[in-house]
C-alpha cells in the first residue's frame, strides 16, 4: 500500500494504492494519521481509491476509522474513484451512508 497526499485549495486529497488489507492497513492507518495530523486546517479530506486494487473488511475498517478521526478535527469525508470491485463492497456495507462518494 502506498500513500500520497495533497492539497487542493481548502481540500486534502489522500491517494491510496495498492492492497488495503490486514497486511497492509497498519502502514497505510499510520502514514494517513501522520497526514490528517499535518493538515489539520483543511475542511475536508478526500480519499481517492482509484490504485487500489483490492480492498476486504480490514479496509472498511481503515475508512471508518479515518472518518472518525477526521470528525475529532471536523473535517468532512469523501471517497473518489473506487475500482468497480470496491465499490461494491463499499456500497454494500453502508460506508457510502457516513461517508459520500463524489
């Protein structure tokens, strides 16, 4: 998993990549807090999901615990760009329902 991120005027855009899964979701929870945490000033975080290739329950996991973080600094939370196969897993557990894809 690879994380990247930048701004967009009042947006921080977090682009994830790779496999977000139970192997790889401690680096990937790690480096996305160490963002959050340095930009802190943004109204919202944008999480782009078009690299990852795949994602399972651990990457739900990932996604609600940012949400929650991302609420204790309140800042919004959108998902963009999910490949087909996460979109559906996203979509079938709700995530849409606390955080919108755009």
């Amino acid at each position: 998993m690879k994380t990247q991120a930048s701004r967009r005027g009042d947006s921080l855009c977090i682009y994830l990549s790779g496999e977000l899964d139970e192997h790889s979701a401690p680096t990937a929870r790690a480096e996305a807090d160490a963002i959050i945490d340095e930009n802190t000033g943004c109204s919202r975080a944008v999480f782009n999901l078009a690299g990852v290739k795949f994602m399972d329950s651990t990457g739900i996991g990932f996604l609600i615990g940012r949400y929650k973080k991302l609420q204790k600094y309140g800042m919004g939370m959108y998902l963009e760009n999910p490949n087909t196969d996460a979109d559906k897993i996203l979509s079938l557990s709700g995530v849409y329902s606390l955080i919108p894809k755009i």
